[in-house]
C-alpha cells in the first residue's frame, strides 16, 4: 500500500482505464502502457516482480455499464499475433459468460437473420467484409450491414466481443 505499483492496481492511476473508456474488447497492457515510458516504470516493476511481462486482456461491455474483464498475464510478451487474437477471443467468451451469470444479460428476444449469424460466424473464423462478400455472394457493403445489424442486434460494442456473444449463447 501506497506503493506506485499499488496505485496502478487499485486503479488510482491505472492506464488501463483508456482501454473501457474506448470500449476495446481485445487489447494488451503495454498498448495503454508503453515499456520503456517513464510514467510508467512503477507499473512495469510491479508487474515484473511477479514475472509478468505483458498481458492479453479481453473485455465485454454488458448493459447499464456492467464490465466483465480478464487480463492473462503472460511471461514472454512475443506472442504470435494469431495466438494472441485465439486466446483474446476464448477470453471474450468467458467474459460474456460471466455478465450471463450475474444477470447481465440482455439476450432475450434477440433473433439474428441467417444471413446475420452466417456472416458473424465468418468473422470468427477472421475473414474481412470483402472475404463474406465473395463467400455469400453479396456486395462488400452488404456483408458489412449483416455485420454490423448482427453486431447492433446483440448489443456489442465491436465485432469480436458480437462473436464473443454469439458463442456463449451457443449461436455458433
């Protein structure tokens, strides 16, 4: 207690706050906290005493301001970035959950067209706007609308944390 590293985890001056004021779903510590940054040498120094050296964080936005977040911390802050989006993205669906579980959920009278949850599954699946065009055989500003209509339907602030969504109610 009243360490620098203290205040950072008790969100005195945590970094991390930019991240929920942005809405990001997927980010990692040394994006809002840069290594190497003066301001932040005590954050670093907490962490590293733990043998953190970055985190992968995931974070879901529920109704009425509820947060659910996970931060992994990770020793070896070289992840591939494919790996880094999988393992985000498993963390999007906990996250999910765990709003379900304290009743946060808004998913009653939610109905998603087939073309909706087909272009949401081909976003988990990482393919662009213009990748779903050529799939269903639609324009690109077509497959960008199934996107976002399915994204706006589930209430999520970005397209991973709708797929995140999709996959804790079981959708995909």
């Amino acid at each position: 207690m009243g360490s620098g590293g203290y205040n950072y985890i008790c969100f005195d001056c945590n970094p991390l706050l930019a991240a929920i004021r942005e809405s990001r779903t997927r980010y990692r510590f040394s994006d809002f906290a840069p290594r190497g940054r003066r301001e932040f040498g005590a954050y670093w120094e907490a962490f590293g005493e733990a043998g953190i050296a970055d985190a992968l964080c995931a974070t879901s936005y529920g109704p009425g301001g509820a947060i659910a977040s996970l931060h992994l911390g990770v020793g070896d802050p070289d992840i591939a970035p494919e790996e880094a989006r999988a393992i985000q993205m498993a963390g999007l669906v906990l996250t999910e959950r765990l709003l379900d579980f304290a009743g946060f959920s808004d998913e009653d009278g939610v109905r998603l067209t087939d073309r909706e949850r087909d272009s949401l599954a081909l976003v988990a699946e990482g393919k662009t706007d213009w990748e779903i065009s050529v799939i269903l055989g639609v324009s690109q500003a077509t497959a960008r609308f199934h996107v976002n209509n399915a994204r706006r339907k589930l209430g999520a602030v970005t397209r991973a944390q709708a797929v995140a969504r999709m996959a804790a109610r079981r959708l995909i």
